[in-house]
C-alpha cells in the first residue's frame, strides 16, 4: 500500500514537473524611461513558482531607458530594425522561455498576471492567452474603450478569428515559431494578425483572472474622439488588407 501510494505521489510530481513552464517576457522600447521602470518593477513582483525572464528589446534609445532596463531586466538587447514588431520578434529569439510574453513598455501586469497565464497555458491545444485592459486613467471614456476593446477580444476569440492587441499578450514558443513571429513589414495591427494567424493552429484564452494596466498617452495626444475614429478606421483598412503605414501611425514619447 505505502509503495502503491509512493508510485502515485512521483506520478503526480512528474506530472506537474512536466507542466512546468519557463517564461520569457519580452519588452520593445524606443525613448521609454518615463515609463519603463514600473513595468519591470512589476514584472519583477509576481507571484509565480515557474521560472521566468525580463527581455529588453530596445530600438536604439536616446534618453534612460537603456540604464533602467539594466537595472531590472535579465536581458537587454539592441534592435537596429525600427518598430515593434522587430523588437518582439528579436527578443523571442534570444528567450529561453517555453512561453513568451510580450508586453508594451507603458503597461503595468498585476501580480497574478504571469501565473494565470501559465495555467491557461496548461489546457490542451492552447497556443495563446491574453487578458483584459484597463486603462491607467479614471477617466470614463477610457474606461469604456478598453472595455469595448475587452468585450471585442472575447467575441473575435470566439469566433475563431482572434484578435488581441499586443499590449500584453502570450504564445507558446514553438507555435509562435511556426507562425514565422510578429509581421514586421506591417507597422499597425501587427498583434491582431498574428492572434488571427494563431487561432487557426489552436486554441486562444481570455482570462479574466488577471488584467493589465496600460498608458493613455496616444489617446490623450490624439484626442479621445479622435483616437476612437483612428482605431476604428485602421481596424476596417486592415480588415480590408490594407493596414496603415508607419507615417499615419507615429510613436509618442
């Protein structure tokens, strides 16, 4: 009886050994020391027993970000191709991760956000997770724009054509590889082509046990209204195949 139990109690730590992921989380950043710091601090207080690594992907900074990337990060590497789908797709190559999380530079994971996406991933067939976005801002639109863009998430998820942004997001590293990675010769919706290419190979989770923080800076700079219109608009072109280019979709520092 006692070896009976024995055998069964190393089947089970076997089994959850198995289980066990290593996780890459990968940060783009151009001229982000405003915001960078938090994110890392963040990152750097999870409440996780699987192993896991800071990427920073950066394009070439000209203000701290490259000092405090240092300061927190695992990693940090120099990316000479500009945007961020080359960011992401440069540090997926040097991660070691069994699952890679890319995250914006401007956004805040909560402290469960790396350990519930590591359950999601233990559910067969699962290639990608995401979660919901708030924005770091109290005001009332914001709020609901990122609600809309929640419930948009769910419902693409549902009808197998996903699309979820890249603010903060998940693959497993040999689905991301198959994919060929973050289109880099697309300079907006970049993300949702590739959860779309992604729910086509397997599974995609929304897990709304965690949630992520993000900057409101492009919407403040654009203007609320406007910002709505933009998103919406750039959401038809790529629809339609033809996303904006980099010249209607600058960054903002």
């Amino acid at each position: 009886m006692i070896q009976k139990t024995k055998h069964s109690l190393n089947k089970k730590i076997k089994y959850h050994l198995k289980m066990m992921y290593m996780i890459s989380a990968i940060i783009p950043t151009l001229n982000e020391g405003k915001y960078l710091a938090n994110t890392l601090r963040a990152l750097r207080n999870q409440d996780i027993d699987e192993q896991y690594e800071i990427i920073v992907a950066d394009g070439k900074s000209r203000d701290n970000t490259g000092k405090i990337a240092k300061k927190y990060a695992d990693k940090v590497i120099t990316v000479r191709k500009k945007g961020p789908s080359a960011g992401r797709n440069a540090g997926a190559k040097i991660a070691k991760g069994d699952l890679l999380l890319f995250l914006d530079a401007d956004t805040i994971v909560i402290f469960n956000c790396l350990s519930e996406f590591a359950k999601s991933f233990r559910r067969k067939k699962v290639v990608a997770v995401s979660c919901p976005i708030l924005p770091l801002s109290p005001n009332l639109r914001d709020i609901m724009m990122y609600w809309i863009y929640t419930n948009f998430a769910k419902i693409s998820i549902k009808s197998k054509r996903a699309q979820i942004a890249g603010i903060c997001c998940a693959y497993k590293r040999n689905a991301f590889e198959k994919l060929g990675g973050f289109n880099e010769r697309m300079h907006t919706c970049e993300d949702l082509d590739l959860s779309s290419r992604a729910s086509k190979i397997g599974k995609i989770i929304f897990n709304e046990n965690t949630f992520a923080l993000t900057s409101t800076r492009r919407v403040e700079a654009w203007g609320r209204t406007k910002a709505a219109n933009r998103y919406l608009r750039y959401l038809l072109l790529y629809w339609l195949g033809n996303p904006p280019d980099s010249n209607d979709y600058k960054p903002f520092r």
